[in-house]
C-alpha cells in the first residue's frame, strides 16, 4: 500500500493541504482555507493547512490529526488502512468517504 493512501482509501498525494505543505505554497493554503472554511462553516485558517499525510509521521490539519473518526479509529486498531479492518463493508464512519468515491475503495481492496 502506497504510504500516501489514508486509511479511509483516500489519496493524500492529491489533497491540496499536502500540496501546499509539500510545496510551502501560502496562497494555495490560503485559498484552500477560504475554500474548507465555506464548505464547513467553520473557520479554518491558513495555518491549519499543512499535512505531511494520514499516516505519515508529521504534521497533520487539526481534522485529520485528532478529528478524523476514520483515522481515529483506524490508530486504535493498529491496522494499516480501513481495508485491513474486517468491518470495512458494514464501517458507518468508513461509508461516509466510500460511499461518494469508489477509487478510495478500490484502493482499500486493492
């Protein structure tokens, strides 16, 4: 498993808080907070948008670090991704990722 897929199937290389962080780029992070802060109706700031990667050693957006009920209960189980987890195709929390994007599952069945 690529260490950039998160444990939900989704592909951290691709998130622009990655990119930004990659590429230190304050405008896309600046952009990208406008941008999450609408869609989530909370304030989000420039500086919340740096993530090495779910499961990545480093630096995490405040969701994806402690927020993330997917990833949460991924660390829990000590598993490597959602495709690990025998409770991947009941997983409540797993559908709400799964359900609207069918790469991030194939991913996790791959």
């Amino acid at each position: 498993m690529k260490d950039y897929i998160a444990f939900c199937g989704l592909d951290c290389e691709i998130c622009e808080a990655h990119i930004a962080t990659e590429n230190n780029d304050n405008d896309l992070r600046i952009r990208v907070a406008k941008e999450w802060s609408e869609l989530n109706g909370v304030e989000i700031t420039p500086e919340m948008i740096n993530c090495a990667g779910c499961r990545i050693d480093g630096v995490k957006t405040p969701f994806c670090d402690s927020l993330c009920p997917i990833r949460q209960c991924a660390l829990s189980k000590d598993i490597e991704t959602c495709g690990d987890c025998s409770e991947m195709s009941t997983c409540e929390k797993l559908e709400m990722i799964t359900g609207n994007n069918e790469e991030a599952l194939k991913r996790l069945k791959g």
